[in-house]
C-alpha cells in the first residue's frame, strides 16, 4: 500500500483546506447553535463539485479517486462533522443510483445531484428499525404503473432539505429500493431538532400515506434492496465516517496542542505536565492510526478489492472510538472551558458521540468484524489440518 499522496492529492487536499477554513470553520459552533445548514453554505458545495464528488464526469461529477474523497471528508469532519452529512447522504443516494441504476434512471438523476440542483436523503431507519433494518415496516404495494408507499422512517440526515429519498420499503415481503421525490402527495416531513450531535444535519421523520411513485423510480429489482443497494450505500457511508472522524481526532487534537501552550497552572504551561503529554502522545498516535486505516480501505477501493468493505468496517469502528477517545480527552485538557461553548471542542466530542451510532453502531461492526476473525481463523485451520 503506497500512504504517499500523489502531487495532485496533496493539491486537492489544500484546496478543502482552504475552503473548510473560509467557508466552515468560522461559522461551525453558529451552525450547531442554529441546528442549521444554511443554504448558502450548501450552494458553495455544488459550485466546488463537491456535491459530485465520486460521480463520473459523464454525469457532471468530479469522478475523484477514493483518497482524493477521503481527504475531502476528512478537511470537512475537521470543520465539522456533522455537515458531512450531506457528502455522505446525498453521495450515498447517488452512488447507488450509479450502482445499482438503469441508464435512463442515472441519466435522470445523476447530472442533478452532482451538480447540487437536487439535493438527496437515505431513508432506512425506522423507529422500531435501527441496527436489525430488515425489521422494517414501511409497505411498497402494487398498483398499476406505481407503486404505493405506506409507513414511516425516522432519523433522516437531511431530511430537510433534500429533493428526493432513497427509501428502503418491503414489497410482498421482500426488501426494495425506491426514489419518492419531496413533493409526491402522502409525503410529509417532520422536523427533528434538540439532538445531542449531528445538529447541523437537519433531521427529519417522513411519514408516508398512500404515497403513489411512478414504478420507474425503482432502484434494483424488487428484493435487492437490502442485501445489494443498502449494503453498497452504507460502505459508502462508512468510509465518509471514518474519514470524517479522522478530521475530528485532528481538530481535537489541534486545539488542544494550542491550549496547552497558552494554558498555565501554578505559573506554568499545562503542556509541560507529563500526564498531558500522555493525553497528547496517544491522541497524535490513534490519529495517525485511524488515518491509516482509512487509507488502506481507500487503497482497496481504488483496486476494487472486494477486501475494502471489510477494511472499511475496520476504519469506521476504529475511527469512531478514537473520535470518542480524543474528544473526551480534548474536554478533559481544557478543564472547564472545554464543558463551554465558547470553545468547539465541546461541539467535537457530542458529535463523536453520534459517529458511533450512525452507519452501523460500533457494537454491529464489533458483530460483523469478529464474524470476519472467525472466518479467517476458520478457514486457516481448515488448511492447515488438509
Ligand atoms: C444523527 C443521526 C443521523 C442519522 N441519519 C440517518 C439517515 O440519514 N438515514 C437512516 O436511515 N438512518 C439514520 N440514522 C439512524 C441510525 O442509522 C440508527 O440510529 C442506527 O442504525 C442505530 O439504530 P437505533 O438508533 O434504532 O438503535 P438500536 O438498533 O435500537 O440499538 C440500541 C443499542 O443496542 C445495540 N444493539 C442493537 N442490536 C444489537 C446486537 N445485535 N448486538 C449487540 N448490540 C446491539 C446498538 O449498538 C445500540 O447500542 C441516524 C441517526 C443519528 C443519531
């Protein structure tokens, strides 16, 4: 695996650089503050491309490699985490409409959604359909030339803006995916607001009734919703995560080396205390190692290795509980002024909290990591004895 970043990488990497330090940085805590993504801030996404990130050029996307993505993910969690929300959501609408779609459906959708025209959600959970999604009650049935949607979905990043939704529904017992646009009749959006993290991610539970979508709006066949278009999709948005949470880790431990070399106590500066030294050592360590592994799953993905859905299990659980680790010692550094708002790192550690929850929660990808040790061992064993 080459961790080298190419000439036109490290390029990319300062021009997020540059954008997430004028257009977020400045403006994150007010945005957490309002619960707010505000429009203009999303118009600025399109206009950088970055609303078409890994979209192919065909369809007006900057068709970036999976580093590039990563590194993009990365400068925006480290502005804020929680308004990567829309790259994740909407990029995971939209790869799985370049997926797993017909050409007439990427051909409808695709150009709109990299160019920031339409913006798109991912409805999967539910309220009694979190981490066992094939529990879900939503209801496609039949009818003519459409299908008719009942049921509910709750916890939708960016429910509030978005155009269209990705909604995951149950058709005579098998699960499917399907395209409902914002202004079919029978959908309504109820605002979520008062979230521990994320607050910037515009919540939203959908309820639909008897809501009528045209039959081509289906994704896949009937039956592939799950098991192919969801499972693709939250690879996607895994690895979003896991690089955002490398940028929390970084912006932590940023603020917390500034800190401890204005902070004194007793006449000194903090950073000269050796138990700090300690919280700084590991931070700058599990930093390192998170990046890491996202850019092995990223290396993975550029070779399409089926090995990358794996890895990017690995970096998601890995980088959500460093994210959690540093941010509560990035607290503790600050004392109580990293309890108060007027410093971001109080914003860092609730929205770490979420990215353990999000995307599989850290016991799912326990379940699914042993599962693959098992296997591996297993399999070894089974050589070793023929
Ligand atoms: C800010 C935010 C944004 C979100 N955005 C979206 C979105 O855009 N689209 C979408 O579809 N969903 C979204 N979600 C929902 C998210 O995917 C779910 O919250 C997640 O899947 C967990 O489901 P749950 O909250 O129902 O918890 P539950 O599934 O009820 O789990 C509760 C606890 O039990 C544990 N648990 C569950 N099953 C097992 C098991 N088998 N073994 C061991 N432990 C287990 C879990 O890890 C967790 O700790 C979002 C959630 C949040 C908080």
């Amino acid at each position: 695996m080459n961790t080298e970043l190419s000439f036109h990488q490290k390029q990319m990497q300062n021009e997020f650089r540059f954008f997430a330090s004028k257009e977020i940085i400045p403006f994150a805590d007010q945005y957490d503050e309002q619960q707010q993504f505000p429009p203009n801030l999303i118009a600025k996404f399109a206009k950088s491309g970055y609303l078409g990130a890994m979209i192919s050029k065909k369809y007006g996307g900057m068709e970036m490699d999976a580093i590039t993505f990563g590194l993009l993910c990365e400068e925006m969690g480290k502005a804020s985490v929680s308004l990567i929300s829309l790259l994740t959501v909407h990029g995971m609408v939209s790869h799985a409409i370049l997926r797993w779609g017909e050409d007439n459906q990427k051909d409808k959708w695709l150009v709109k959604l990299s160019s920031g025209e339409i913006l798109a959600a991912f409805g999967l959970s539910e309220p009694d359909a979190g981490s066992d999604p094939s529990s879900l009650e939503t209801t496609i049935k039949n009818e003519g030339n459409f299908f008719v949607l009942n049921g509910r979905k709750k916890w939708i990043s960016c429910a509030q803006i978005a155009d269209i939704f990705l909604i995951f529904a149950r058709c005579d017992e098998q699960i499917s995916a399907i395209l409902v646009e914002k202004n079919t009749p029978g959908l309504f959006c109820k605002p979520i607001s008062g979230m521990l993290g994320f607050r910037s991610a515009m919540l939203g539970e959908l309820f639909f009734d008897n809501c009528r979508v045209p039959k081509e709006n289906l994704i896949g066949r009937i039956g592939t919703g799950f098991k192919y278009v969801a499972n693709s999709a939250l690879d996607y948005g895994r690895y979003c995560v896991a690089w955002g949470c490398v940028g929390l880790g970084q912006a932590c431990l940023d603020a917390c080396l500034e800190y401890t070399c204005t902070r004194k106590q007793g006449g000194v500066l903090i950073r000269k205390h050796q138990l700090i030294q300690k919280m700084i050592a590991d931070m700058v360590t599990e930093v390192k190692a998170a990046r890491m592994l996202c850019l092995h799953a990223g290396c993975l993905k550029e070779i399409a290795d089926p090995g990358s859905i794996m890895e990017t299990n690995v970096a998601k659980y890995f980088a959500s509980k460093m994210a959690n680790k540093v941010a509560s010692d990035a607290i503790q550094i600050h004392g109580a002024n990293g309890c108060c708002n007027s410093y971001p790192v109080q914003r860092y550690f609730r929205d770490a909290k979420i990215t353990e929850i999000i995307e599989g929660s850290s016991q799912i990808q326990q379940i699914i990591i042993s599962q693959y040790g098992y296997q591996n061992y297993l399999f070894k064993s089974k050589i070793t004895r023929k």
